[in-house]
C-alpha cells in the first residue's frame, strides 16, 4: 500500500469540484461525529477488496471523519466450515449455528476483523478492535436455527470511547446473552440495530455490485422512497434479494432522522458518493412527493420564480406565468424541483408536451429528487420535447434521457417517444421558434 499522502492525491482525482466537497464536508462536519455515519461491510469485500477499503476509509480519517465499520464473514466462514467437512445449512437465509459452527465462526470473525484492523494500522489510522460487549442478545428460534442471536439491545459505550479518543471502531457481529453466551448474528440485522441505537446521518453498505440495480442491470443512483417505493416493488423484475434488501432499508430509513440517507457503493466509489452530487451508487432517502399541478392553482408562484431564478441564475420574464399555455406542473414538496410542461394548441406540434422549464436544486441533485421528479415526469408523458442552449452543464444528462437531439448554432433540441419525422421536424420548429424568457439579472 502507498503512504498516505498519495491515497488522499489519488482519492480527491476522483472525485467532483472542489465546490461539491467543501459542501459536503461541510455538511458532515455539522453533525455531532458520533453519529456521523455506519459502514457495513459484507465479507466478500474484506476477500476481494481489502486494500480499497482501508484506502477509502482512511481518506475518510484523514479529512477528520469516523465512521463505525460493523462487517461480516460469510464467504470466509463457508470457506472454514467446508475445510472442516461441515456442511452450511440456512433457514430463511440465516445460517443454522451448532456450537461446532459458532467455534469456527467466532475465530473466523476475529481473524477477518483484525485484518481490516491491521490493514487501517499500516496506513497510519488509529482503530479499536471491537469484537464482544456490544450486541445483547437471546436465541432467536434454538430448534430451528441453533446459536443465532436475536439483537434485544445495543451497548454503545465501546463505541462511542472509540470515537472520542480518535479511533475508527471496527465491529464484529457476534452478540451475547446476559449470561454469556455467544451468538452468531447476521451482519445486515446487527448493523440496522446499530443504526436504530445510534441513528447516524449516513447508513452506508459497501458491495461487490456498487449499488442497487434496475432490470438491464444498471445502478439506480437515488431512490426517493416517498415517490419511489410502491413502483419498484411492483417491479417483476426487481429480483429477491434487491425487494429485500429494498424493504430492508426503508424500514431502516423509518426509524431514523429524517435527514438520514443510506448510501449503497462499492469501497473504491465510497469517497466519490460521498462527496460529489451525481455519486457512485444508489443513494436512497426517504424523500418526499412530487406533486403534480394541471394549473397553477394552489401554486407559490413567488415561491417558483424563486426556484427557477436561484438554479437557472437568470431573472424570469415578469409575464411569464401569463403567458404560458401550461398542462402540467410537477413540484417537489420542499420547492427544490419542479418540470413545467406547457402544451400550446396552436402551435406547431399540437399534439406534445414541451418541457419549458426543468430545474433542480444543487441540494435536491445531492439527494435525488431530481431523478425522481424526471422519472414521475416520463411515466406520465410518453413523448416529450425540450431545447437547452448549447454548453449548457446539464446537456450530457439530457442526451442520456433523450432519444434523439437536433443543434443548431445557439440551441440544442431534445426528444423521447416520437418516431413520425414530421412530428419531429413540427417539434424542432416549435423549440427552435419559443422566444426566450429568462435573462441575464440587469437586464431589460
């Protein structure tokens, strides 16, 4: 491993402007560090990705932040039982524990704990080893699944001493009785239990995958579980393991601070998620409603030109909610999004809806509202068309939602669900025909 100067040098070379990480160091150096975030940390990491671990999480120490690192062992375990000619038998996905298997599980814990341990060691980050007193548990069902544990309280002192002396602390997830005993306790559970005794700003699972995926078997890089939820779970698609652990963390989400997120990447796109606006992996939040307006009834219209002036930096026509034929207007509940469609009968593509305005917060990015308000948008208007002025920042995201695009000197034209060339060609000419209304403050 390099020292510790070319790991932050080669970390802040990925990651966004300058502008975004002060923001978000910022925004974590406001929470009290104690609970600024827990990092679970399956197994197969440990395996196959150690060094990009230890290397993300000392950039983590070195810009003054301790996460509580909580991991499991399940592939070393499976390993260690089939050396010794055990079989590895699950109910319900728990692993059935005998007190062979919990003597071969406690030793594989150890060992894998002190590797991260010494791992974070080498590179000049202070750790604190926590494998016991933590975790108070009971047997969860003994006929069925034998020494596995069932979390009825959490003992944060260990932790909490940890993080006060300056040292990362790295869990295990083995619990006790009061009497005593050893549990095995699965690693998914013991964190959420974690998260629900402490309730941290960020919950954040490091996988192989880097993040949760859709049908083609791409990341979903935010869920906003308020709008989000019902529609992913109706999903054929969504596989077991992702409904799972999709119900899994809104429960998690449900008993913690509203301000609270959990984040799902990889260990060598932890800095990048954390610290950038587009991220680099599934951010999920438990969000809020998009709302949609066939009006502006019921609409803060000083509230929206605000919206629109702050994200565009441009003053808004003074007429222009006079002017416009509107039909459809969605907004986020905070007003740090909003998509308005207008659809002109007389114009010279009657038949679609063009995107007027789209404008998204860079707090709302941050946190996904705007993929959601895109996504709500998209499933309601099965063709669309917009323009952007060319070298606008945002154009690269547009032509990954477009299916098609048109340039000329000053604008570029975009569209989804029109396949008629003249019903193209109607649309180019609407856009490119639209006089602009916003302008530079000052202005006239």
């Amino acid at each position: 491993m390099g020292s510790t100067q070319d790991v932050i040098v080669r970390l802040l070379r990925n990651l966004g402007s300058r502008k975004e990480v002060e923001q978000y160091l910022k925004q974590y150096a406001a929470v009290d560090q104690q609970k600024f975030a827990i990092i679970k940390v399956g197994g197969a990491i440990l395996d196959e990705d150690l060094e990009a671990l230890a290397t993300s999480l000392v950039f983590l120490n070195q810009v003054g932040l301790y996460p509580v690192v909580i991991h499991g062992a399940g592939p070393q375990l499976d390993r260690a039982l089939a050396q010794a000619g055990i079989p590895t038998e699950r109910v319900n996905g728990l692993r059935v524990t005998t007190p062979r298997i919990l003597e071969i599980a406690r030793r594989v814990f150890l060992r894998e704990n002190l590797r991260l341990v010494e791992a974070l060691e080498e590179m000049g980050t202070r750790t604190r080893p926590i494998t016991a007193g933590v975790f108070e548990a009971s047997l969860l069902d003994e006929p069925r699944l034998g020494l596995v544990g069932k979390v009825e309280r959490v003992h944060v002192d260990a932790v909490r001493s940890s993080l006060r002396a300056g040292h990362l602390p790295i869990l295990a997830c083995l619990g006790e009785t009061p009497g005593g005993q050893i549990l095995n306790i699965n690693a998914d559970v013991a964190a959420r239990e974690l998260a629900l005794a402490t309730q941290p700003f960020k919950m954040i699972f490091l996988t192989s995958t880097g993040g949760l995926l859709d049908e083609h078997g791409r990341i979903i890089s935010a869920i906003n579980l308020e709008e989000d939820f019902a529609g992913l779970m109706a999903q054929p698609s969504l596989n077991g393991g992702m409904r799972l652990k999709l119900q899994e963390i809104k429960l998690l989400l449900d008993g913690l601070p509203a301000t609270s997120s959990v984040s799902i990447t990889s260990p060598d796109h932890l800095a990048k998620e954390l610290f950038t606006h587009t991220g680099s992996g599934t951010l999920v939040r438990r969000g809020e409603r998009i709302l949609r307006h066939d009006t502006l009834e019921g609409i803060d219209r000083d509230r929206l030109r605000d919206l629109l002036e702050a994200c565009f930096q441009r003053k808004l026509d003074e007429h222009y909610f006079d002017k416009k034929p509107f039909y459809r207007i969605y907004l986020s509940d905070s007003y740090r999004a909003t998509a308005i469609l207008t659809l002109d009968p007389g114009g010279r593509a009657p038949l679609t809806p063009y995107l007027d305005k789209f404008a998204v917060t860079s707090e709302a990015q941050g946190v996904g509202i705007g993929g959601s308000l895109w996504t709500r948008m998209k499933s309601e208007n099965p063709k669309l068309f917009w323009r952007a002025r060319n070298g606008n920042e945002i154009n690269p995201w547009y032509f990954q939602q477009a299916e098609g695009s048109y340039r000329n000197e000053n604008w570029t034209v975009f569209w989804y669900g029109l396949s008629s060339f003249d019903d193209i060609r109607a649309c180019i000419d609407h856009a490119l025909c639209l006089p602009a209304t916003l302008r530079q403050h000052g202005t006239v």
